[in-house]
C-alpha cells in the first residue's frame, strides 16, 4: 500500500478521537466544543479507504464497506462518508505505521507492525476546524454531524462515542453491495462460512491483495457480496 497508493498522514502529525463523555445532560455528552476525552492514535500514516475500494471498482450511493478485525469486531460506513468526507471528519484511513507514540492513554508502538502493535488501525483523519486547541481531533459532535442516525457509535449504548469507530487488527476490507444488513459489531462470519457470491458486474470471484510494508505480508480481502 506505501509504495502503490496514496499514503496520507506525515509521520508527525497526531490523530486524534474522542471518548465518551459521562455526564448526566444529553446535550452535553456531545461535547461540541470538543473539551475532554480525546484519544490520541500517533503520528499515524495509512490508506485511504477510498482507495482501497477503487481497487475493484469502487463504490455505489447504496453499498456500505465493512472494516473487519482479526477478533470479529466490525464497522460499516457508507459511500458519502467514504467518498465525499466532509473536512470535520476527514478521510476515513488504514493506518499502517506510527511514527510516534501516543502522548496519553493507550500505548500503540512505533513503526510498522508488529513494532506498530494495534496496527492495521482505523482512524479519520479530521481536520482542525472545529477544535479550539488546534488538534486534528474527529469529536462525537463531528459524528452527529456527519453520519446517518443508524451509524452513530454509543459506548454502553448509552454515550457518544468516536473511538468506536476505530477498529485495530484489521484484516479485512468487504463491499456489500446495496449495504450491509448483518448483525453490528459483532463476531462477522467469514465468507466462507456465509456461503455468500462474491461478484460484481466486473469481477466474478473476490480479490485478494497481498501487500508488503516494511517485510509485513498483509492480507485485504475485498468483496462484493449480492444480497438476495
């Protein structure tokens, strides 16, 4: 992926989500002025998941990507979150190295992996508009403002929460044509065990890429699977 597609992030640049935050007053557990909470992801760089997708043939308005952990854990995002990121929430990104370690909370390590030990990780690279403080920091109030009602991330099913987006280990990139319609975050059966058709109106089987970072051999597998 370094050496054939985009590489966003600078090595040096931090990245940033937030947490839930706990307080009683609904209103305020968005935190719009984005004050607490924040999780650091490093100086990450990484793959667009855009690009990726564009590897066999993109997406559709009606399709939804499915970002997949080793442990089963998953995130679905659909095409205008994907394709036209508003700036408050940015490119959503494979991240493949860290360049620096987090100044706070969760240690991720340094390099690619497995130095880079939560890696591959999903982080959106949001910009700064929104927080007073400079940080490049996707906030929950960004998510109500960008993604659909029934993508909206809630820790305990209860708070608001961006950090859930932020899936690590991840193993595998799937397009589901007209969306996905499974069960959300939790264990996703492999392909093989769904018995599921992998085609589009271009491609037959699925396409397995075999990518090579820094002497890591990482797998993607991107589908196409037809609902009935």
């Amino acid at each position: 992926m370094e050496a054939n597609l985009p590489v966003y992030g600078d090595g040096l640049t931090h990245y940033y989500h937030q947490g839930p935050v706990f307080v009683n007053d609904k209103e305020e557990q968005w935190d719009v002025n984005e004050t607490s909470n924040f999780k650091d992801h490093g100086a990450v760089k990484g793959t667009n998941v855009k690009d990726l997708c564009e590897l066999v043939g993109g997406m559709s308005a009606e399709d939804e990507v499915m970002i997949k952990a080793t442990d089963g854990y998953h995130v679905e995002f659909g095409y205008e979150n994907v394709y036209h990121p508003l700036p408050r929430q940015g490119p959503i990104v494979v991240t493949w190295y860290n360049g620096e370690e987090t100044l706070v909370g969760e240690r991720h390590g340094v390099g690619y992996p497995p130095d880079f030990f939560v890696g591959m990780r999903l982080v959106f690279f949001a910009d700064t508009s929104v927080n007073s403080e400079g940080k490049h920091v996707f906030g929950n109030n960004d998510m109500r403002v960008v993604m659909p009602a029934n993508k909206i991330h809630l820790f305990d099913e209860l708070y608001p929460s961006t950090n859930g987006y932020t899936v690590k280990w991840i193993d595998e990139v799937r397009i589901y044509t007209g969306g996905y319609h499974g069960p959300e975050g939790v264990l996703a059966k492999s392909m093989e065990e769904k018995n599921t058709t992998l085609e589009t109106s271009n491609q037959k089987s699925p396409l397995v890429l075999f990518t090579v970072v820094s002497g890591i051999v990482l797998t993607f597998l991107l589908a196409w699977r037809r609902l009935s």
